[in-house]
C-alpha cells in the first residue's frame, strides 16, 4: 500500500502561527538578552529592522545564533555583512537576466 502525497504548487501566505511569532524585538529586549553573556559584553545594537537586527562587538559566531534562537528574529553581525543579491554572506548569487 502505498501513500499518497500531495505538495502545494503556489506560494501560500504565511501562517497566523508564523505572523504572530514574528516579533521585531527592541532594543531594550536585546541587551537584556545579551546580559548574561560574557560573549556579548561588548554587543553593541546598531540597527533594528522589520527584516532584522544588525549587532556589533560579537567574539564568534556563536553568540549571534544565541541572540537569534532566543528572540526568535533575525540577528546580523557588522563584521560580516551579507551580501547584496546574495544568499546572506554567501560568495553565491542570482545573475540578472
């Protein structure tokens, strides 16, 4: 017996689940997130967008998937921006037809 699959052929929009977990956090929310952390001691909040927050003053890498799992929102770091028409920080991209 085998089962029947059936995959969505057009982009739906998102969820009330995905909208309402969605939250733009502030900076406040940052730094008390970074708080605890002698990682983030010196994480400095230099921009906050509907898209993501962009932070400075990281160690690694690490801190920042700390910062973004815990908000639930994308974190950036300055000292490696992602690349325009690129996939984040990627050397990869669309080529403009």
């Amino acid at each position: 017996m085998s089962a029947s699959v059936t995959y969505a052929t057009s982009a739906r929009p998102p969820s009330r689940l995905a909208v309402n977990a969605h939250k733009q956090p502030s900076r406040e929310q940052l730094v008390a997130a970074a708080r605890d952390l002698p990682e983030l001691r010196q994480l400095q909040v230099m921009d906050i967008s509907p898209r993501a927050a962009v932070v400075d003053g990281l160690a690694s890498e690490q801190p920042r998937y700390f910062l973004q799992h815990a908000l639930g929102f994308q974190v950036h770091d300055a000292a490696h921006p992602h690349l325009p028409g690129h996939h984040g920080r990627a050397e990869i991209g669309w080529e403009q037809s």
